[in-house]
C-alpha cells in the first residue's frame, strides 16, 4: 500500500495539468476583497448618519442659544407673572416655543420646545433659569 505525500508547496508548484486547482485561491481572495469592501461601504454610511446627526444637535444647540439670547433682548417688555405664559420665534433653521414663569423676583423659569426644518415631528425639550 502507497501513501501519499502530504500537500506542500513544492507539490502544489509540481502540479501542471489539474484543472480547477486555482479556483480555491481565487475564491478565497475574492471573498477577502469583498468583504474589505463591504465593510469600507457599512463604515462610510456610519460615518454619514453620524454626521447627520451631529449637524442635527448643532443645530438645536444654536437655536437654544439664539432663543435665550432674542428671550433676554425682550424679557424687559414682558410682563413677568408667575403663571405659565408662551412666546414664539421663528428662525431660518427652524422654530422655538418658549414657556416661561417668573419662579420668584430674580429668575425666569424657561422651557423651550425647539423644532427644526429637518425634524419637525419631535420637539428638543430644554428647560433652563435666566435672571430677570
């Protein structure tokens, strides 16, 4: 009984007439390929959302601090009482409510709902105290 010579690489390099022989290789450097670019393309659409939503919070961040800011520029035509009142502002990136209470002679308890032009469904919450 003969035993066979195990697999090397000189024997694969003695192999001449075998048909078939690179499909293995081939395949499996096919699939290696495919799956670097499958994962190239699943990371840059990640990176795309997330850059979505950074622009988003952004967004929300600058009108909270646009809307505290015009607030301020106003609150002294206001009249301050210690039920809820609503005032509105409108801006290019999209629209603020504003609820606001006098809490007590020195601060102003705002809440601003924040809607932008992208998501106008969900509002932002943010509830802060500004001085009178």
């Amino acid at each position: 009984m003969r035993f066979k010579e195990p697999i090397s690489i000189t024997t694969l390099l003695r192999i001449h007439d075998e048909r078939g022989i690179l499909f293995p290789y081939l395949l499996s450097i096919l699939i290696l390929i495919s799956a670097f670019l499958l994962l190239s393309l699943d990371q840059e659409r990640y990176n795309l959302q997330q850059t979505k939503i950074l622009k988003e919070q952004m967004t929300i961040q600058n009108l909270i601090q646009i809307t505290v800011h015009d607030f301020n520029m106003i609150k002294n035509d206001l009249i301050l009482i210690e039920d809820e009142q609503t005032i509105e502002f409108e801006y290019e990136t999209g629209h603020t409510v504003v609820k606001y209470q006098l809490v007590n002679e020195t601060s102003i308890e705002l809440q601003i709902d924040v809607y932008t032009t992208q998501n106008q469904t969900k509002p932002f919450k943010f509830l802060t105290q500004i001085d009178v």
